[in-house]
C-alpha cells in the first residue's frame, strides 16, 4: 500500500507541476504570436496525439516531465514566427511564464489552505505548550516585534525566522505592556532531518478573525516564506552551512510525498475510514506540492544555463549588445550546464538512495 501510494502521489504532483510550468510557456507563447510545434506531457515515447491547428498535443509514455516545444527555441530559423525571431520582451514572458504559472499554483494552494484556518495568526503569545522551555523567558500577551534582529510582522516571519536559526539561543525583542524588551530565548531543539536540527515552537500565537483580506493575505505572505526558505538554502549550500549531501533529488521528494501521503491516509482512515483518509491523503499532499512548486518557480529562475534563467541571462546580454549572443555559443554554455546539471542530479540521486537504503536496514 505504501508503495502504491508513493507511486500515484509521486506522478500526481510532479504532473501537475509540469503540466502547470509548460503551460505557463504555451500560454504566452501562443498569446505572442510565437508558433508552437508540440506541447507534451510526460517524456518517450508517444501513448497519444492529436493535432490542432500547427501544435500537436500528446501524452507521452514516461510521466515525468513535458515540454513546450517552440519553433527555433533551440536552433535558428527563418519562420518570422519563430521563438528566436520574437521580440525581447516578448521572448522573455514566455521564458518567465513557467515559472509564474508554478508560483501562482502555489499561491491558490496556500490561499485554499489559509480559507481552511479558523483563525489567522499574529506574533502575540497566547500560550505554551506541555513541557514549554520558552516560558522561562517568554510570557502571554508578549508581541514579538523582531528575532534575530529582524522585524517580524506575521506568524508566518516569525515562523521563518526560528527555522532559520541552528543552536536554539534566539535574541527576541518583545512588545510588553507597551515596552519594547530585548531577549534571549532558549528553545529545544529537534532534528529535521540528517544534520539539521530546528527549534521547537512550543507556544500558541493569538489569532485573528478570518476575513477575505487577511486569508489573501496570509497566504501571499506564505508564499514569500517559501521564497525566502528557497534562496535562503541556495545561500547555505554556498556558505557551506548545508552539505551537498543534505540536498533532496526526485528521489528524495518522492520518498517525502509518499511518506505524506501515508501518514495523511493513516491520521485519516483511523478517524473516519476510507474517505476521510484520503481527504486527509490529498490534503497531506497538497501542503506538500505547494511548497515543491514554489521551489520549482524559483529555482527554475536562477541564472544557471539550461534553466530558463540562464535563457533569460543570454537575453539581458542581448539587450546590452543590441544583437544576439551566438547560437553556436548559447548552444555549447546550454549544452555544459545541462552536463553539470545531470550531474548534480545524478550525486544527489545517490544521496537519496543511500540514505533509503540505510533507513530500511536501520529499521
């Protein structure tokens, strides 16, 4: 049943995301008079097709991955329709579109979920949970203004924040009885995942009434939470703060989305049978794809060749000169960052599959 589980949920998001990113290239590119050859969803061999128009539309065999094939995306051509014959702002959209259609699915999730709250939260304490450490420092009504010497606005900064420290002492300023007090906060600490230890958050924070503006709110202010949790591992790696073997590889993210999915399904069935398990099953689910897409939208941005962010670099270097960079050397740097980028995947891969090994003989 788990495997079965990690496989449906595992090709159900990575999909989606796909199908989402590629759309977000079909769109714009459709809409900017760019011709479209094929948009595919999945990789291999082709299990359907039909066509419409110029663009072929097909399911392919292997469900991971899809393209939106442009003409003269990758080599020149003399269509005046062409994606490389486009104008720059307009070749630019269809580049940056996949990655906002990805962050925009993020936003919708996160928005549903913060309409499934019964209260939005704030930054006050209500109150502590058993076996609290904070409250040796921390008291009810205190409204925690910074950590770590940055303001908070939200439970959302305060939450992101806290995850960011690594030894559990937080310096903390605190509004008490209309003073602002600086603090130092001990937390317990737990282990994430290899490596990473967390503080624990053992208090409640007071919550708001629920309005159509604070749920928007909220969840654009989850969203960019994402955001910062996204360029702020990019930055660890750099620094050194995180290991290239504490990265994740599909592997790795299929291994936690079947993992979610279970313990939704459990948590659920137990509560109220089939249905209920897999309400919680798909919820579960989605918490998780919210974060993975967001991720995907930002990474997919990065400056890397082969990623649509080193297309969109070639592009600024082209607004610069006045005139293309070369097919010839776009193709050779695309063709180099790609290698290194099924390398990367290729290391981090082994990493997963370590580490799955190493769990079922420990366990």
């Amino acid at each position: 049943m788990n495997i079965l589980f990690t496989i449906i949920a595992a090709v159900f998001v990575f999909s989606l995301l796909i199908f989402v990113h590629e759309l977000g290239h079909f769109i714009t590119a459709k809409a900017s008079g760019i011709q479209v050859n094929e948009f595919a969803l999945g990789m291999g061999p082709k299990l359907l097709s039909f066509g419409s128009g110029e663009t072929v539309y097909s399911l392919r065999l292997f469900p991971i991955g899809g393209f939106c094939a442009m003409e003269g995306e990758d080599e020149e051509s003399h269509n005046p329709r062409a994606f490389g014959n486009a104008a720059l702002w307009k070749r630019a959209i269809v580049l940056v579109a996949g990655s906002a259609m990805n962050l925009l699915l993020g936003l919708l999730v996160l928005t549903w979920f913060s309409s499934q709250l019964s209260l939005i939260g704030t930054t006050q304490v209500a109150r502590f949970t058993e076996n609290a450490v904070t409250n040796q420092v921390l008291q009810p009504g205190d409204i925690i203004t910074r950590v770590g010497g940055k303001k908070v606005r939200t439970s959302n900064d305060l939450q992101y924040r806290l995850i960011r420290d690594r030894d559990g002492i937080v310096e903390m300023e605190v509004e008490r009885e209309g003073k602002l007090i600086p603090l130092t906060v001990t937390f317990a600490m737990v282990e994430a995942d290899e490596g990473i230890f967390l503080p624990v958050l053992d208090f409640m924070v007071v919550g708001v009434e629920k309005t159509p503006g604070r749920v928007i709110a909220n969840a654009f202010d989850w969203t960019g939470m994402y955001i910062k949790q996204v360029w702020g591992s990019l930055v660890d790696l750099i620094t050194g703060r995180f290991s290239l073997a504490q990265l994740s590889g599909p592997v790795g993210v299929t291994s936690v989305i079947g993992e979610a999915a279970s313990s939704g399904y459990a948590a659920g069935y137990q509560q109220g049978g089939f249905w209920e398990g897999f309400r919680q099953s798909l919820q579960s689910i989605l918490h998780l794809m919210s974060f993975i897409t967001v991720n995907l939208g930002v990474f997919n941005l990065l400056p890397f060749p082969a990623l649509d962010g080193g297309r969109l670099f070639f592009l600024a270097i082209e607004a610069v000169r006045r005139k293309p960079v070369p097919a010839k050397y776009e193709s050779f740097v695309t063709a180099a960052g790609f290698m290194l980028l099924i390398g990367l995947i290729v290391v981090v891969t082994f990493n997963d599959i370590v580490k799955l090994v190493s769990s079922f003989w420990g366990g």
